[in-house]
C-alpha cells in the first residue's frame, strides 16, 4: 500500500497495472502535471481509484490550486465505484469525513453534483452500456473436416459427484487458420470448470480442417485470430450447474451481491442450459459498475468480440482499461492484443508496453507469443526487437500454444533480422519440414528459407 504525505491514504494495488501504476510512480517522482491527467483519463471513465486520488491532489493542491470543496467531490464521488464490503470503501469513508468538515457545504455538494452528472455510475451505464443481441456477431469458420475429441467417460479415483462436474464442460480457443484450411497457433483462451478438456481438445482440433479464407478474386490468405468454442456434457443431458450453486448466487442476487452478480452473470455464459434465459452482459454490467474487475474484464471482451451485444470496441476498450486498472490481468493480456492488431506506431508501442507489464506479472506465453509477432513483424523499424525475441523464445515452453511450426518460424526470422541468415536457413529449413510433416501449408514458408539461401550463398 503506498501513502501521500500528511494522512491521507493513497489507494494503489500490489496488483495494479498500465496508465494507473504509471500515474502512480510519476506521482512518486513529483511529476504531478502527468499523474492528474492519467489519474483524470481514468476517472473519467469511472475508475474510482483515480477518483479518489484526484480528490486527494485537489486537497493537496499537486498540479492544481488547492480546492476541498472538489476534493470532496472527487472522493465522494469515487464511493459509487467502491464496493461497500470492501476495505477501501471505509478508508475513502473516513478521508471523506475528514475532508468534509473542511467544506463549504452547498459549494462541495454543487460540485459533486457537477461530477456526478458527468461521470457518475447512471451515466457511466448508459454511455458504456452494450447494445444485447440473442446472437454471436461473428459465427465460427465452416468446418470442412472434424475429429471428435476422445477421452474417458469417467475420471478414476472421484466421488460421483465431482466426476459429473468434471464431465461438463467449456473450453474455448483463439486460432489461426492457414491457407489449406488447417488451425494453427492454438491457444487456449477460457476453459471451465478444470483443465481435464483441454489436452484432448487440442488433440482432436489440430487435425480439423476449415474452409480457407478467400480474397474477393477467389484467392486464399493466412487469416489470424478465429474463434470457437467446445462445449462438453458427457453425462448425456443438458450442461447446467448444480441447484443448490444456482440458489445460493441467487439469493445474493436478490440483496445485490456484487460476486453474485458477476458469477450468474457467468453462469448465463458458459452453460448452455441458460443461455436462452437472459444476457449475460446485463449482469456484467451490473457487477462492473460496482468496481468488480473480473466483471469489467468480461464485458470489455464480450463487447469487443460481439459475444450477446453488438461489436463496440471503444466502449469494450473502456471496460478492459478500467479492469487493467483495478488489477485484471487477463484484461491487461486482452487490450495488448488489441492494441497488436492496431496499424500505428503508437498503439503498437502501447502493446508493447502491456504485453511486457503482463509478462513481468504473469509470465504468461501468451503474452510472449502477441509480443514476439509485434517485435518480428511491426512495419515500424523502432519497435522491432529481434534480440528480445530470441530470449523470449528460449524462454518459452509453449505448452499454451500448440503448433509445431511457429517456434522454428520465429526464431528464423529473429536471426534474419539479426542478419545471422545460417541461422534464419537452418530454423526456416526445420519450419518446411515440420510443415511437410503436419500437412500444413508451407509454400510461404519454403520461399523464405529460400531467400535466406541465396542471402547465405552472397
């Protein structure tokens, strides 16, 4: 926990990251001018951290001439954002009675008036509310050829009980579809409730094969990032929670339990026998705007990728800052890749940033491998690190990611781009071959280890 000067409590997480970790150390070192206006980038979309530490400058007059009657707007106002069981809320409760006795009261009150009109919780609901559909914005690729996932029908060793639960199931993936149709660099992005789907997903999946994507002149391409979901019930009926979970989140939806909020809010999502009862994203939201970073992660995802609710990804952008900023790391990994996809060099370089944030915190491959494709194949010259990417790839294991190909593919490039082309030919030679052998497309591939010959040949 770190402290201002004098006693006020300045909130910060041991888990915080992005714009609101770096306001924090630029507040540290005195830079006072570029902690308000990251602290104000944030508050303005209702993180209540950021909230309250503008309260606390305002008192402080840092940046700003000294005003209580907008400190004690700001930090009121960061009570909305503020779950009433959590220990914040009664430390900015006891800062906001010392703060207040130093007021003019209808003054202050006009002031958080002003805020709340702006930037309170209602407004916050209805300008990052999601539009809900009944539908997915964008279905799954046409599968040409499946394979059916093999694995036991029971788990040795377990009670009844815990083998039905074990027997039901989500995983859900994120993968590249080569220009012969096959998946490549599975990565497994959710999977619930345990990891026993996992292997036996990826064993059958990789040997699936989709329609390819096609140009407008009838031509294939590589295409990146598609998306599909397993959903499991091996125990012959409809995939469903157990009754007595359900009632127990129940009940603490009806007192508006914000944990009870976020988890039926889940339950509607991941088992199939809900999904048709309600939208999910309505009790996200609900959850999010209590400050529940898991919640805010979700719906910031759900938004982006159009999961129940029309594609938003400035609004989805919103809710996964604001989740990053109270400490989510999942939604940190997801606005890097976000911001990957992005063509300017300046989000790009904010990429960077978070992927390399996530890194430290998690070490997640993952995260090296949105990181490793920025830093071998920005067009900016700047950010490209090819250095870097060979020791992210030695430290790789990657377990998470399944494709043979990739990690022979990617250490060719570093060396080309190291100008080591001895390297890049014998890396991109075992690439070819481990390509050959899986029957994905490796024309592409042959035509770089090529290049690097006749460079080697000079």
């Amino acid at each position: 926990m770190k402290y201002l000067v004098l006693f006020l409590l300045f909130f910060s997480s041991a888990t915080a990251f992005s714009s609101f970790d770096e306001a924090i150390a630029d507040y540290e070192q005195g830079h006072y001018q570029s902690a308000y206006q990251k602290f104000k980038n944030l508050a303005e979309i209702g993180n209540a951290a950021s909230q309250f530490n503008l309260g606390v400058m305002y008192y402080q007059g840092q940046h700003v001439q000294r005003d209580v009657n907008k400190a004690y707007a700001w930090i009121k106002l960061s009570l909305q954002g503020t779950r009433d069981d959590d220990n914040e809320f009664s430390q900015r409760k006891s800062i906001l009675d010392i703060v207040e006795k130093e007021v003019v009261s209808s003054p202050a009150e006009s002031e958080f008036k002003k805020l709340n009109r702006q930037y309170g919780l209602k407004v916050l609901a209805e300008t990052l509310y999601p539009k809900l559909k009944s539908k997915e914005a964008f279905p799954p690729p046409k599968v040409i050829r499946s394979v059916k996932p093999r694995f036991p029908t029971k788990i040795q060793g377990k009670s009844r009980s815990r083998r039905l639960v074990e027997q039901e199931g989500v995983v859900r993936m994120k993968f590249d579809i080569d220009e012969s149709g096959r998946p490549r660099n599975i990565v497994v992005l959710d999977y619930f409730p345990s990891k026993i789907f996992i292997q036996p997903t990826i064993t059958a999946f990789k040997n699936w094969v989709f329609e390819p994507a096609k140009y407008s002149n009838g031509g294939v391409y590589y295409y990146e990032d598609a998306h599909y979901t397993f959903a499991y019930d091996l125990t012959g009926g409809v995939l469903m929670p157990q009754k007595r979970h359900v009632k127990e989140i129940l009940k603490g939806v009806e007192q508006g339990n914000v944990e009870s909020e976020f988890l039926y809010g889940f339950i509607l999502q991941q088992f199939r026998g809900f999904q048709d009862s309600e939208n999910y994203n309505d009790w996200y939201l609900k959850a999010a705007l209590k400050g529940h970073a898991l919640a805010q992660y979700s719906l910031g995802k759900n938004m982006v990728l159009g999961s129940k609710c029309e594609v938003d990804q400035e609004k989805g952008i919103k809710w996964l800052t604001r989740a990053v900023a109270n400490g989510q790391s999942d939604a940190q990994l997801e606005l890097g890749r976000i911001y990957a996809k992005q063509m300017s060099e300046a989000q790009q370089a904010r990429a960077i940033k978070l992927l390399k944030d996530n890194i430290k915190q998690t070490n997640s491959d993952n995260a090296k491998f949105t990181l490793l494709k920025i830093l071998l194949k920005s067009p900016y010259e700047p950010l490209r690190d090819y250095s870097l990417a060979l020791e992210l790839l030695d430290s790789m294991e990657w377990e998470s990611i399944y494709d043979p190909v990739t990690p022979f593919e990617f250490r060719s490039y570093a060396y080309a781009g190291l100008g080591d082309y001895e390297s890049a030919f014998e890396a991109m030679k075992e690439a070819v071959e481990t390509a050959r052998d899986n029957d994905y497309y490796y024309l592409k591939l042959k035509q770089k280890r090529n290049q690097y010959k006749r460079l080697l040949d000079k």
